[in-house]
C-alpha cells in the first residue's frame, strides 16, 4: 500500500474558508487502500455473520422536505426509532399478522365504492376523506404512511395502496399521476419507501432457460480453460514434494506430509510475498513463519525479489499552490528522502535445499528449518487433475465449443471506439440487453471476451423493475438500516477530493446537494468529490437488498455475471463456510463535468482490475457551468500551465546537478536524454497562443468523437445521455503503455497537486490520468490508442482482467460495479497475482485478495461434480 506521509494535518491556506461550503473536517493522513489484518503469520480471519437487523417500520414518518438542513442527526436517529405499521405486506414479501392485516383492510374499505371497484375519482386525484362508524377517516399514503387530509391517489389495480400527490412528486418524479392511479409503485415493484427498501426476494433474477446440452458446453468450457492452470500447480507442488524427499533421503510416497491447522474462516498469506497459499507451503516450528512455494523456489535459485518497503513524501504546500500559485512559505520543508528501497538481508537456502525461517529484520526467527506442510487433503490437487483429464476425454467428443454456432455479429451491434491502422480490433460488440437473454447474443459476447475485448451492453435498467438509483434513495434506505450508533455518524461521509487527492469528511445532504447543483471554490474553480465503493461496508445485500436484487436484474450476461450461481463465474464456487473475497456489488457516486479542467478533473485513474468486472451506469444529473466560471476556469488553466512548464524547467536543472531528493531511480543523465525533447517542446509554447490551443484540442475531441459516434461532438452526445468517457487499453499496449509512462511522469500531478515524485509500477501506482493531450501523445511516439467511448445512462461496460483503464466523469454519475472470474481471463488474474507480489511490502496493490488458485481448485471440483451427477442421470 502507498504510504503518504502528510507533513501537515491541513492543507494550509488550502482549507474551509476558500470553499464556498459548510465547513468539513479533513483526514490527517491519506489512506488508499484497505489493511487486512496483520503481517505476522499473515493468518487473517474474518468472520461473516449474516446481517441481523430487523426492517422495522414506521406509524408516521418524516418527509425529508420538512427538516431543517441542520437536523440532519436527528432525523437519522428518529428515523431508526420510530415504528410503521405492517402495510399488506404478502407480495413484497414483508409479513404481517392476521390481526394487523385485518385492521389495515378495514381501515382502507374507504378507497373503494363496492368490493370490486377502485374508489370514485376526479382526474387523477380521489377524495381522501370517509366516514367508518360515524367518524371521519382518511387514506393512508404507502410511502411516508401519513393519514392525508389532502389529495391522494388510490391503485385501481390493486385497490388497497394509496401515495399522497406530495410523495410522487418528491420519490418519484418519472411517474405522473395518473400513472399512479393506473399502477402504483407497489405492483409496479419499484416502490421506494423505507420498508420496501429492506424486503428481500421480490425480484425474479432474469434467467435464460439452459438446455442439459449447453450446461454441459459451459462445464466443458470451464475445465478445459482451468485444466493447464490445475496441470501448473500440481506440479509445482510435485517438483517440491520431490525436493523434500531428497532432503529425507526417502521416495516421496515414504513419508506423509504433516497437515497444518486451517479454519474456514481464514486466510493464508506468505510472510514475504502476501501471496495466497492454498496448500503446500513451508513453516517454521519456532514462530509460525509461512513462506509460499514460489519463494521457496526462489531462494533456492538466489533470485528472491527485493520487496522492502518505501516511502511517498506529498506535502501540502498550501491553496494557492494547488492553483497554479506559490508555495505556502509556511509549509514544511521536505526532509531528506526515504524512498529508496532498503536493500534485503541476505537470504539463502543450503545446500542441501534445506531453508532456514527468514532473519529476524524480515520478520522470521532465523534459527529454524522451515517445514513442509499441507493444507488440503493429501493428493486432492493430483486426483482432481486426472478425473478432469478422464471427464474432458468423455465429453469431447459430444460437445464442442461454441464458436462453431456463433454468426458474424452485425454491424448494429458494433462500435466503432479506436482508429488504429491496421487492426481489426477497432469496433467493439455493443448489443442490446434484450439481445443478451439469447443463446445467440451470448455465444457472440464469448468470441469477443475470449480475445479480451470489452463489451457494452445497452439498456440493461430495461431489464430490471425500475426502482429509483437517485442517491438521496439510496442514503434514506441506508439510514434507516443502520444502528442509532452508525446513523448518527452516517449524517457525514468520507470522499475524495479530486483536486487534492485528499480524504474529506462533508455533510451528506450537502454531498448530494452538491451532485446535483455542484460546488466550487473560492474562486470558482469547480470541486469535483467522489464516493468510492460506497456504502462503506462488503455488505452491500444486506444493507440495501433490493437495490443488490435489482442490479442483479440487470446484469446481462448472467451465465459470468451472477454473483450468486452464474455458472461461468469461478467467484462463486467457493464452497460454503470458505471465506470469499469482495466481489461487490459496490457503488460509485461523484461528480462530474463536461469540460476536461486538466487538474482536479473527476476521474479514476488508470488502473488495472485483478478480475473481470462489470460496471453499469444507474444515474446521472448534470450541472452547467455559469459563464463566471467559464472565465475564471480558463485564467486558472493558464496559471496551472504556467506553473507546469517552470517546474518541469527546475526538475531539469537538478538532475543537471546531480539529482534531488525523490528523483526516480535510474540514471539521471538517461532520464534527461529520454525527457529534454518533449520537454523543450512543451515549453517553447508561448502563454498567449491559447487560441492555437484551443484549436488543437478541438481536434483532439473530432478525433476522440469519431469512435464513439457518426457526426457528433462529445457535448452534443453527453448533453443526451454520456455520463462517463472510458479508455480501456488492449493487453498487447501494456509494455509501451508503461514506458510512455515512465518516460513521462513528471508530467503528471498526484496528491496535493504535487508532480509525481517516482514510479513503482506505472498502472499499478494508479497515480496516472491521460488527459486528451497525453493520449495524442502517447499515440504519436508509440503509437498506441485506447478504446476510446461514451458510457451512456443504463449501460453495462465489461472490463476483461489485465487492461489498463481509466474513466472521466462528464455528469454527476452513479455506477453499480461487480467483479466476477471468467475461465477465459484466468491466465490474466495468474499474471496479475505474480505482478502483485513484486511490488514493495506497502504498495496499495499487494495483497492478493482474489486468491485465484484456490478459485480454480474450486470451480474445477465443482464442474466435476456436476458433469458427474448429469452422467449419472443419463444412465
């Protein structure tokens, strides 16, 4: 994990009074990623308990409108305490007693004229006054439960849930009225009020019926993806079963490799590497030392890699500074750098290929021999591989891959999202969603997965049921599902800064203001804040499930996708009782701009995902920008501008010196030779030839929009439905990718606005964004281009594991995203795990979380069982 050391608790003059906000709290230390655990031993244990909160409900409820915007606390609190009664609860799923059930329908027999009609009604509207034993009663509104003494309009479907005039409008804009009258959210089953929020089963997962033949295609497919892989690590464990044997002076089937206490609930991480071990591993007797058969190996051959740690050094330099100022003449000075990697203690096998437990300044005892231990039983992994090898030979024959079925995909269905010469890789398949609940759509979407394509799938929401993903939904469902302890401290949430890269603690309902209206700083610059995998929490079905069932809805593609029992998904084959890694689904919420401001934009950086992942656009809100703050945005740049060419001068001149402290390590005198040229270009651009640039970067836009549409520019498409603008880079690009990178990383800004102080690994840092500028670049000196495209409202974009991306907000956008293991990209999550365990012991990219060898073991025994149990029924 990158460590960021924080020289001051507040940015200086970089603080509340320059942000036109209520005032926030800033973190004293930046975190950018999560800890599990400790080092020691690396056994981590994290028990799941199912969640246990009971959906209590309401007898008269808080309309969000009638608080003040400062008892933000109170509501949260009055809004976990306060009870509802049971409303005809039988087809959302929620269960209510006769009793109650009986009094609810008696006091709602004023809504209809006879027993099988709706109540009379004039418009839309219906008389909400009545009279039952000689006292006047009045509907009761579904939603916030209040008896209203005013309008309210009554389902002519279901004759028994009503919705005040005043909650449609706020809960549920899209629908007018009559609509209502006509079918109410309730049968509509997107009803958004507190308990309907929390009801758990009501939405049937779309699922395309699989014949025994295409089952049968799917477990071949899967075995015959994950056989190498099992093939590779039974015989790494052989070759060190074989090594031990020789130690012993015995034949490997003379002795029993003693088996190692493992629960279910924990994971098993090498004490060097943080890779996962599944199985055979070697421990030290003395301190419980754990060491991964890959270290071991490379011990042995005296290659084990160098992972200490280093240290990152942003400071703060204050407000000014990050727009485009001086530095604050109070802000500390950096002190002498730390961020070289301590050299590793010497660490040899014997001669014998005995291997002592690490030294004690790598957190072993030194005094011992490591022993080998095994976790699965003995010889599981070798006779999973033999019955895979005996049931593909079997099944070979009769089923085929499904290449064979697949038609030429149609050009409707394509994309054209890059401009490469000589490829034929330039469109990517863009079909609908109602297209993907066909075998035909789903044999199409496996010829273009398997060579490592993204996919874009169109209108997936259509699919679901239509419950609102606006993010004020969102938080009441979530306030109302947490403890009084956790609502309380739920009235503030931590974002990030996009122009500091700092954590900020704001105000929720000023968050979500902000999304909609936006914020800006003092002088006028816009703030973009982002969420990320929000709530904070991998619990995300418990805390809000019925927004979980209806992403789930949506998902296209479900033989991958399902995060419950998608066939093709290798993420859910664990077996019950093992600890699972996070695969969502996880929300994304931020701001966003049609203008690409260079600094502070609302972006993910570049980055590279250990799995496949799919990630679907539920909600957007634009916010226009006042011709103020167009004018102000357009002086900063040019004092942004400035400051970049005088710092990237002054960076030249130390290395011309000799170097200053944080430089990145290799010659200096090669760096300059690789960064003058560019440099001296960048900076031989007069200040006042802004209208020529202006003009480049219109050029730039006509060619990012020719991918992404036929005639029209970026704003025209987003002013319709973009909200995101991705680039996704093919695997084959990753080599020059990271040299264009290294070759120009002072050229980038990261935290506090600071240029890049050094390069660990240049996706894996995820410090990097490539503005329009850098893409035209990058494809100029290495020729190298992104699969460039819009992602529109209801979207569903698949990342294949192993490509570089990255994404900029055009909108305020919310995406739902969730990860899942496909056979076909396994290779990639193999490379991605190795690549992982290179990196210094403190990078944020470390940990292997997916444990992908223990997935594989997993699917292929599970797929064996099942291709068993169809052989046995056939007989």
């Amino acid at each position: 994990m990158e460590v960021l050391i924080v020289e001051q608790g507040r940015l200086g003059q970089y603080n509340d009074n320059k942000i036109r906000t209520p005032k926030r709290k800033r973190s004293n230390f930046l975190h950018h990623g999560k800890e599990e655990g400790s080092s020691n031993g690396k056994r981590i244990s994290k028990k799941r308990s199912a969640s246990s909160n009971l959906v209590e409900s309401c007898e008269n409820e808080f309309s969000m409108d009638e608080l003040e915007e400062d008892e933000e606390i109170m509501f949260l609190i009055k809004a976990r305490t306060r009870k509802r009664r049971s409303v005809d609860c039988e087809v959302m799923g929620r269960g209510s007693s006769k009793d109650e059930r009986v009094k609810y329908e008696l006091r709602n027999a004023t809504s209809k004229i006879s027993s099988s009609s709706p109540p009379s009604s004039s418009g839309s509207s219906c008389t909400s006054k009545c009279t039952e034993d000689n006292r006047e009663v009045y509907l009761k509104c579904h939603h916030c439960m209040k008896e209203e003494k005013k309008t309210i309009v009554s389902c002519s479907k279901c004759k028994k849930n009503s919705y005040c005039v005043r909650c449609i409008k706020q809960w549920y804009p899209h629908m007018k009225v009559k609509e209502v009258k006509d079918l109410c959210p309730f049968c509509r089953r997107n009803c958004n009020c507190n308990a309907c929020l929390h009801s758990t089963g009501v939405i049937e997962t779309p699922k395309r019926d699989i014949s025994d033949r295409e089952r049968a295609q799917h477990l071949e497919c899967l075995i015959s993806n994950l056989l190498p892989f099992l093939k590779q690590i039974s015989q790494e464990q052989v070759q060190e079963i074989e090594i031990e044997a020789n130690i012993r002076g015995l034949s490997p089937s003379e002795f029993e490799i003693p088996q190692t206490l493992c629960f279910n609930d924990e994971r098993v991480y090498c004490n060097h590497c943080a890779t996962s071990i599944i199985d055979l591993h070697r421990s030290c007797p003395k301190c419980s030392y754990e060491l991964c058969l890959s270290c071991c190996r490379e011990i042995r051959q005296g290659c084990l890699l160098d992972r200490g740690e280093v240290k990152f050094q942003y400071r703060s330099r204050g407000y000014d500074y990050i727009h485009g100022g001086d530095p604050s003449p109070d802000c500390c000075p950096l002190e002498a750098s730390e961020d070289h990697i301590e050299p590793l203690t010497e660490w040899k096998a014997n001669d014998d290929a005995t291997v002592t437990c690490a030294p004690k300044e790598m957190g072993g005892c030194g005094d011992c021999m490591l022993d080998l231990k095994r976790i699965l039983p003995p010889d599981w992994i070798s006779n999973l591989e033999v019955k895979a090898k005996h049931l593909l030979e079997i099944f070979r024959t009769e089923h085929s891959t499904f290449k064979h079925d697949c038609a030429e995909t149609r050009k409707d269905s394509l994309l054209k999202a890059a401009s490469r010469e000589d490829s034929c890789d330039n469109f990517l398949f863009c079909p609908d969603s109602r297209g993907t609940l066909q075998k035909e759509g789903l044999l199409r979407f496996k010829e273009h997965w398997v060579n490592g394509e993204p996919v874009i799938v169109r209108n997936v929401l259509e699919q679901a049921n239509g419950l609102s993903w606006e993010p004020m939904v969102m938080w009441r469902a979530l306030s109302e599902n947490m403890d009084t302890a956790s609502t309380s401290q739920f009235s503030e949430v931590k974002t990030i800064d996009c122009l500091a890269g700092c954590e900020v603690e704001i105000n929720t309902r000023e968050f979500f203001k902000g999304y909609t209206e936006g914020r800006m700083y003092n002088n006028l610059w816009p703030e973009m804040l982002k969420l990320k995998d929000w709530p904070p929490s991998d619990k995300f079905e418990d805390l809000l499930p019925r927004h979980c069932d209806e992403f789930i809805s949506a998902l296209p593609f479900q033989e991958y996708t399902d995060p419950r029992a998608g066939i093709l998904n290798l993420a859910v084959k664990l077996p019950p009782g093992v600890l699972k890694p996070d695969m969502g689904p996880k929300t994304y919420i931020a701001y966003g701009l049609m203008e690409e401001l260079g600094r502070g934009d609302s972006v993910t950086k570049l980055h590279c995902d250990m799995s496949d992942a799919v990630n679907i656009l539920t909600h957007t809100s634009e916010v226009q920008l006042s011709d103020e703050q167009q004018s102000a945005i357009s002086r900063l740049n040019k004092l942004h501008r400035a400051q970049d060419e005088r710092e990237l001068m002054d960076w030249m001149n130390s290395l011309k010196d000799g170097g200053q402290p944080g430089q990145q390590t290799q010659d200096g005198e090669a760096l300059e030779n690789t960064l003058s040229p560019e440099i001296n270009v960048e900076l031989k651009v007069p200040e006042d030839g802004d209208e020529d640039e202006d003009e480049d970067e219109d050029e730039d836009e006509d060619e990012l929009d020719g991918p992404t549409t036929s005639g029209s520019s970026t704003t025209e498409v987003a002013e319709e439905t973009g909200g995101a603008l991705w680039d996704i880079f093919r695997r084959e690009d990753v080599p020059k990718l990271e040299a264009y990178l290294m070759k120009h990383y002072k050229e980038f800004r990261h935290t506090y606005c600071s240029l890049v102080e050094r390069v660990i690994h240049p996706i894996h840092d995820q410090s990097f964004y490539l503005t329009l500028e850098h893409k035209k670049k990058l494809k100029e000196e290495f020729g190298v281009e992104p699969w460039t495209f819009l992602q529109k409202l209801g979207e569903a974009v698949f990342i294949p594991a192993g490509c570089p991306h990255q994404v900029r907000n055009l909108k305020s956008c919310t995406k739902v995203a969730a990860d899942f293991v496909s056979p076909e990209n396994v290779h990639e999550c193999l490379r991605l795990t190795e690549e992982f365990r290179q990196l210094p012991k403190n990078h944020r990219a470390r940990e292997d979380k997916l444990e992908i060898k223990k997935m594989i073991l997993y699917a292929v025994d599970e797929a064996l069982k099942d291709l068993e149990a169809m052989v046995s029924t056939q007989v």
